[in-house]
C-alpha cells in the first residue's frame, strides 16, 4: 500500500515538472517575441520622429514661402489681338 501510494505521487510529481518544462519553454519563446516586438516599435517610432521632422521642414519651408508669395488678387484680364477681332471691338 505504501508503494502503491509512493508510486501515484511519483507520477504526479514527474507530470508537475513536465508541465513546469513546457512552462519555461513557452515563457522563453514569448520573451523572443517580446523583444522583436519590442525592436520593431523602437524602429517604427525612429521612423515616425523622422516623418514628423520633415513634415515640420515642410511646414516652415511653406511658411517662408507663403511669406514672399505676392498676395493672390486676380490679374487683370487683357483680351488678345484675336479676341477683340472676333468681338467686333
């Protein structure tokens, strides 16, 4: 009967560190993703800080433009040599 008894717990003690051992695969296989998750967010903010410099070069660059541009009022309409022979005027 001892034996008996001796022998379940055996059994549940070897099933116990099997599951622990597939436990500590699984955890390291999720730190491995953690960390490629973790480089690919660190290049993608390197890549947005990159975008949103450009796009604060751009606006500046715009501004400056802006700033120079005569203001738009609407040109003067001349009509053409043909434009008046076909009107008559």
């Amino acid at each position: 009967m001892l034996l008996n008894e001796f022998l379940k717990e055996h059994c549940k003690v070897e099933e116990l560190k099997s599951a622990v051992s597939k436990q500590g695969a699984t955890i390291a296989q999720q730190d491995r993703k953690i960390h490629e998750q973790e480089a690919t967010i660190t290049a993608a903010g390197k890549g947005m800080n990159a975008v949103t410099a450009r796009l604060e070069e751009q606006a500046s660059q715009i501004q400056k433009v802006s700033g120079r541009a005569p203001s738009k009022q609407p040109a003067p309409k001349s009509s053409s040599i043909s434009e008046r022979a076909v009107s008559g005027r």
